[in-house]
C-alpha cells in the first residue's frame, strides 16, 4: 500500500506490506518525489509503532465506555448549551498537524462557518505559524516559494535554525547528494554546533534572537557593494519609502556574539553564490520575533532577485506532517479557508460556498490565547484534536490550569492515557496511521494520499466523521460526507470559487475527482516547482513586499536566572512520543531526557557529566541527566521537548518556556527563556528491568523507556531506597542488600524466566544495561550473573548506539575504523552498513574519523 509517513514536513512516500493484522514491513516508496525510497530512522521502524497497546478503542464519558451515538448526543448538546448561553466565542476547536487535511476542512467548516466563531487553532501554531505571517507579508499569501529540487540544484544552501541531519534526515541527504555532486557549499547558522553544523563549510554559532541583525547586515553588505538585483526590485518588488535610509546599522559580530571575520565569510559566501536556498525551520519560527527573522531572510533573497529561480529561494521547511495541509484549509485562527483572510469579501464568498448560517466575523483566539481564556473562564467548552497541550504548550502548568477549569473537554486520540486525557469529560477513539484515510500536503506544497491498510481496531473513527456527525446532532446542514474523497471534492472547489486567479491556492481541477481516481491519487504539487518564476505574487499590484525588520534585543535575564534556555527534538523521537515511544529501537538512542552544557557552564554550576540537575524559569521546574559538551553556547542549556507525565518525573520541558510570543504570529519563543540550573544530588540510584510496565516509581527521579526485551526504569532519590524494592512483581525472587553500603541487588523469575531485576546503589558501581536488558525472558538465568550484574564471559561492549537504523554501538564503528584502516562514512557504511539507511547518524560517524579523514 502506497502511503506517507507520519512525522515530519518532508512528506516521505511508504510503501506498507501488511505481515498480520497488526504488523507490516515498512520500505521507502522509490517512486514519491519526496524521497525517492529514502525514509529516516522514524519512518523505517514504523512498523514497530501499529500494535494496539495504549489504544482508546471506545467511547469514553468520565471513566464509563459508552457507545457512539451516546458520546456525539453529548458533545453536540455541551456544545449548543454552551453557545446558547455564552455565544459562539466560548467555545473552540484545537487541531494538529497530525490531521489529515480531510479532517481539519470539516473542523474549519464546522467551527468558522456554522458555529460563527474563529476560535479554531492548531498545534501548528507552535511550529510554523511565524512562517506563514511572514509570507503573507512578503507575498500577500501563504505561499513557500521553493521546491525541493532547489537543493540539488543550489550553489550555497543556508540552514538557519534547523538541525537538518537530524530533524529532515531525508532532505540532509539531499543535501549531502548536492554537495557531493556540485560542491554545495554550506552554512549553518544555529546557536548549538549540532551535527548539522559540525558538516557545514561555515558555522556561525550566533546568539539566541540575533537573527535579523545578521541578515540586515548582510543586506546592507550586499546593497553596499553593488550587488542588489536592480531589475527584479524595479519589476516585481515594493519597496517601502525610506526602507534603505531606515535600515539599522549595527556592529553585527558583536550583537550577534561571532567572529568578525566569520561575519565577512559568511557575506562573501552569499555574494559569490548567487543559487542561494536559505532554509529555515523552527529556530526561526519559535521565537518572539519570529515572523521578523522569517521577513529578514526573505528581503535578503528578494532585493537580490534570488527567488522565483532555479536553485534559489527563502525555504521555510514545516515541523509536522500536514502542517501545510492545515493552512490551506484554514486550520489557523488568523485565516478562515482557502487561503482566505477575514475581508468583508473574503467572508461573504466563504459563506456563500459553504451555504452557511453565520461566518466568523474575524480572527479566533491563537494558541495561547486560547488556553488563557480557558484559564480565565472565557472558554467554557474546547475540543482537542490528536494532539496532547498538557505537554507541549509553552508553561504547560498554566495549560493544565486552564483543563483543569474548562467545564467541558473532549479530547479525540488515538491514545487512551495521555497528560491532556487526564481532563476530558468525553474521550473519543480516533483512527491512527495506518487505519485511516486523506491527505497530508507537505514543505513544498506536495499533496500525497495516507491510506489505511489496516482494519480500524475496536471503535476507532475518523475524525472528520466524528466533527461531521457532531455537526449534523447540532443541527447543520452540509455534512453528508460519505467518504474523505466527497470532502477533498468540496475543498478542491473551495480554492477555486469565485477565485480568477486571485490566490496561488486553486486546486478545483481536482474537484471533478472520482472516487477511483481519489483512491489512485498520486502525489502532485499546487503551484508548480518554482510558483513565483512566471506569474505575479499575491498581492494587489503583483508585487513581493519588502517589510522593514529591526533587531530587538531581548535580554530579560535576571540575577536569579542569568542562562538562556533552547529546547527542541532528538533524533530518533517524536513530539511527546505517544508514537515513537512504542518503538524500542527509536528508544534506544536517548534513553533519558538531557540538559547539555557548556563545560564551563557546568563547572560553575557544580555539574558533572553524567548527574542530575534540575533547571529552572519563572513558571517552573524539572530535572535532567547532564551532557557536558563543548557545542553548547556558554551560559545556554538544551533540553528536549518529549518527555510526559507517563515516561518520567524529570525532562518536563513545557513547564519551562514562558508565554511570550511574537505580536505578529503569536508563536511561542520556546527557543530562548531565562533558566538557571543547580545540581540535584540524590542519595542513591539505580535502575529496573521488567517483562512489564512497571508503575510509576515513587521516588524524586525517574524515567521508562522501552527495550526490545521489556522496560528500563532509571530511579533515583533520597530517602530509604527499599521503598522502590515494591515495584518488583511476585515470582522467585533472589536478592543481596548491603544495608551499609547501601546496596540492592534483585532479581525475579517466574517459570524459570528473568522478569525483573533491580540494582540501586549510594555509591557508584551500577553494572551497565545492556547485558541485563537483553537477558529479560531468558530461560533458567544464572541467579550469580544476574546479581553481579554481568556475564561470566562478557560480549564485546559495543558502546552507546550510533546507528539506530542497524544497531551499531560507537565502540564496533571505532574498531571497524581502526581494524579495516577505514577513511570515510562510505567506507564505514560499505563495512558495516552504519549511516546507510536514514543516514541521520552519517555526521556523528565523521566525528568518529581521524580528524584529517573526516571530510574524505
């Protein structure tokens, strides 16, 4: 079955070959544009992810399973009460970009259209919503004006705030392929020396938020040495008046904290190389001058022409799979369908297609307007949409406040126990990948089909059917869908309605689409390669705009919290991991939630390589395992985003970002808070293997992940340490406590077979994991060995996991080098097949080459 993945904005073909009815192998569709059978270490071990544990498979009222008609009767008559009562306005939709754009047309339609209000937003808001408002700026319209194939055919590929090797491994290859091929060159631009960076011919590691400066600097540099398009400005760009008298001069090596003459490589890179693609992902976006940064870039490639031509063009690259699927359809608040704004006009014609009752009259509550009107009591009725805002919304404590005081909340997943779960009246069971059926549009405006080839499992339904049936039980006409193909019919026919041209966004030659052909679909892309090289922008005089942009500097720190804060994702994880957690190879890269530092940070703080700290912001707390690493900033921390309630008590990262957001998009700046970090110094630690999940440990730290063999639980805390011997599950069990020492050693079998062991100590010497983790169910185990912790006759150690797609530890990727005289990551993969699939650990094996083979 033809599908595509999940995760990112990439948007890679799948081919999936059931194996049972819940399993299937999972390969790259070599025949989709978007990755040509390439798939990262996500997208290969889906497969791993389509059991049925942790599913919501019914209805749910409070704690009682209830049927369907039981459950929408609910929804709808919550809903009209409350609209009755409060007006349209006290009540909301939050959606995600893990919705099909099938989903998110009826939801839009429902909300903005029938119940008149625009209080319908996404948890795209939080990713690439900066992105969007920047465009419409410069362009009059949503529109991202590249296409992949730009990178192939790009001389100088700029990634800003975007650790591309490991959150678009797929396109890194591209890239790679590109400088392989042509002789790319390279800058990346980011705060941290990812491993992104550390394979740039040019890294420039500026401050947080320093973005613009950089790139007004650069556009005063390329103006100053005469090397603006002069045609393309008089033809097809608005300047505005005393744009250039206005634009600020700064010293931009040190507002952005680099090396004055790395400043000026990077200037005679960009003017040497007029094929520029700047792509930039969320260290842009998630910023409070987000949409700024995004405005900078973009005037930067249209006062050099550089746009709406083979090879160049500012490329904004989306976080989630149909991120792009939801601003077509107007799945943000600040747009209402289409591409629409919120015009007398533009509001008449929505209306007027959807035959509507009412029409918002403007722009609904953004993201974190919503939650605080929660909060406040404005909201008094909100439906959540596939996606978990306990954990990912910027001070999430204030997002639970606001569950906790919405009067009613229904939350539609795929997942049965989630964070947001935990505060919904009526929880509704929603069809996962693999089950269901639509469309997803991806980074370069690429619409592809997902299709289910895997039965619904229990009660499980689409979501558009759910919205669909609670409009129709609220008495709305023009719900009578019978299939996704009747709702991409009526949205295909929305983007061309009383269009002419108007917006770039028209895909009404497909709404004469059969059901056979919908089902046939191939990928196709609106707007062509390059959508901006023949036909004039979206705007009233055909005209991009220059919008004037300025450097604020933000320095809100304080005495109390003098360190900046930047979060962001791991490799191999996804979100808050309620997909990728069921993976036990995806687990097993980070197994614990990490703050990195600076060494010199870490010395002043009293932090050490390996130990726990708890860091800090004004809206709360949370601990890490410390990584002390020289490619952090000093006086700047990283932390990941994934960890939940239901996988640890530490590395709660939406505690710790504040509510600021940029005034023009209203995303959040989860990429730079003020913090401050000490150490956490427990009394003893240990870990837990179990068969089984075990239950949530009740000590100070602790974190579960899942094992190819069972669950490790990482524990550690003050306190009498045998309180954590309760977590043991009956069976046999052979034990040895030093009292004295502080010492626990257990181990439980049942028929023979190792089901748990538990090791705690005060001191060091905790045996390592590996060993253990595999001898999970194994047969008539040696009790001695299993309490020494280590085989009689160890296996070579092969060190943490590299390559996850193969299984290869650093140590056997360090021998083979050695042993076999290997000069290159080709050389390395051609040995032992590390960095061969997804080729997302490709940059951390260069480090592990002599440095003067490493580029080889």
């Amino acid at each position: 079955m033809r599908t595509t993945c999940p995760y990112c904005g990439v948007g890679c073909g799948v081919l999936a070959t059931p194996t049972a009815a819940r399993s299937a192998t999972i390969k790259g569709d070599p025949d989709h544009p978007a990755n040509f059978g390439r798939l990262c270490s996500k997208g290969t071990h889906l497969g791993e992810t389509i059991g049925l544990d942790g599913r919501l498979l019914a209805p749910m009222i409070g704690a009682k399973a209830v049927g369907w008609d039981e459950a929408l009767d609910r929804v709808a008559s919550r809903f009209a009460a409350t609209i009755a009562e409060h007006g349209p306005d006290s009540v909301a939709f939050y959606a995600s970009g893990q919705m099909l754009t099938e989903d998110y047309y009826v939801a839009n339609k429902l909300m903005k259209g029938f119940i008149g209000t625009g209080n319908i937003d996404t948890n795209s808001r939080l990713c690439m919503s900066s992105a969007v408002a920047a465009h419409i700026r410069a362009f009059g319209e949503d529109v991202v004006p590249c296409s992949y194939d730009a990178l192939d055919a790009a001389d100088l590929i700029i990634l800003v705030g975007s650790n591309t090797a490991w959150c678009h491994p797929v396109i890194w290859q591209r890239i790679e392929a590109a400088r392989k091929a042509r002789g790319t060159k390279l800058v990346v631009i980011d705060p941290r020396r990812t491993e992104t960076a550390d394979c740039a011919d040019l890294h420039l590691a500026i401050a947080p938020d320093t973005d613009v400066a950089l790139f007004n600097g650069l556009l005063l540099e390329m103006r100053g040495t005469w090397r603006l398009d002069g045609r393309f400005l008089a033809e097809r760009v608005e300047v505005p008046e005393g744009f250039w008298k206005d634009l600020p001069r700064v010293d931009v090596a040190r507002t952005c904290g680099i090396a004055a003459e790395d400043v000026q490589a990077f200037y005679d890179l960009f003017a040497e190389h007029p094929r520029t693609v700047t792509l930039f992902s969320q260290g842009v976006n998630q910023s409070t001058s987000g949409t700024d940064k995004g405005n900078a870039i973009i005037n930067l490639h249209l006062a050099t022409g550089r746009i709406g031509k083979l090879g160049a063009g500012p490329f904004s690259i989306t976080g989630q799979p149909n991120a792009m699927g939801g601003r077509e359809v107007g799945g943000l608040a600040s747009t209402l369908a289409a591409h629409m704004g919120f015009s007398d006009i533009e509001r008449g014609r929505a209306q007027r297609f959807w035959r509507s009752p009412t029409i918002c009259p403007g722009p609904g509550l953004k993201a974190v307007d919503m939650f605080e009107a929660m909060a406040r009591g404005k909201i008094k009725a909100v439906w959540i949409m596939a996606t978990n805002p306990a954990v990912s919304m910027p001070d999430a404590r204030m997002a639970r406040v606001a569950l906790a005081n919405c009067p009613f909340v229904v939350v539609s997943d795929c997942i049965a126990n989630t964070d947001t779960a935990v505060y919904a009246q009526v929880k509704l069971p929603a069809l996962a990948w693999g089950e269901k059926h639509g469309t997803v549009t991806n980074s370069e405006r690429r619409i592809s089909r997902q299709r289910g080839f895997m039965a619904a499992p229990g009660e499980a339904r689409a979501d558009w059917w759910a919205i669909a049936e609670v409009a129709k039980r609220m008495g709305f006409d023009g719900f009578d869908y019978a299939g996704p193909a009747d709702i991409f019919r009526e949205f295909a026919a929305q983007t061309g309605f009383e269009n002419d041209g108007a917006r770039l966004l028209d895909l009404s030659a497909h709404a004469a689409i059969d059901d056979a052909g919908y089902d046939g679909m191939a990928p196709f892309q609106w707007g062509g390669a390059s959508p901006f090289e023949h036909r004039p922008f979206t705007t009233a005089n055909g005209k991009a705009r220059m919008i004037a942009v300025r450097h604020t500097p933000r320095d809100d720190a304080t005495r109390a919290l003098p360190l900046r804060l930047n979060t962001g994702r791991y490799r191999d994880q996804w979100h808050t991991m309620t997909r990728t957690g069921l993976s036990p190879t995806l687990s097993q890269h980070r197994r614990e939630p990490l703050v990195e530092v600076h060494p010199e940070t870490a010395q002043s703080y009293g932090l050490v390589e390996g130990g726990l700290a708890r860091v800090a912001t004004e809206h709360g707390s949370s601990v890490y395992r410390v990584a002390v690493t020289p490619a952090q900033r000093r006086r700047d921390l990283f932390v990941p985003i994934h960890w939940t309630d239901r996988t640890s008590s530490g590395g709660r990262t939406g505690l710790l970002p504040s509510t600021l957001r940029d005034p023009h998009s209203g995303q959040p700046g989860f990429k730079n808070t003020p913090a401050t970090i000490t150490p956490y110094k427990p009394e003893w630690s240990g870990f837990l293997i179990t068969r089984e999940r075990p239950s949530a440990p009740d000590c100070a730290y602790w974190t579960v992940v899942r094992t190819a063999h069972g669950w490790l639980t990482e524990i550690a805390g003050r306190g009498d340490a045998t309180v954590v011997t309760a977590l043991l599950p009956m069976g046999e069990r052979a034990e040895m406590i030093d009292v004295r020492r502080g010492v626990i050693r257990a181990a439980v079998t049942v028929g023979g077979a190792l089901h748990a062991a538990l090791f705690v100590s005060r001191g060091p010497g905790l045996p390592p994991r590996d060993w253990l983790v595999a001898q999970l169910g194994a047969d008539d185990p040696s009790v001695t060995e299993l309490l020494a912790g280590r085989a009689a006759t160890p296996a070579p150690d092969r060190g943490p996991i590299v390559c996850v797609c193969f299984d290869v530890g650093m140590k056997t990727i360090l021998a083979a080098i050695t042993e076999r005289a290997l000069v290159s990551v080709e050389a390395v993969g051609a040995a032992i097949n590390a960095g061969t699939n997804c080729g997302s650990c490709r940059p951390a094996i260069a480090k592990l080459l002599p440095k003067e083979l490493s580029h080889a």
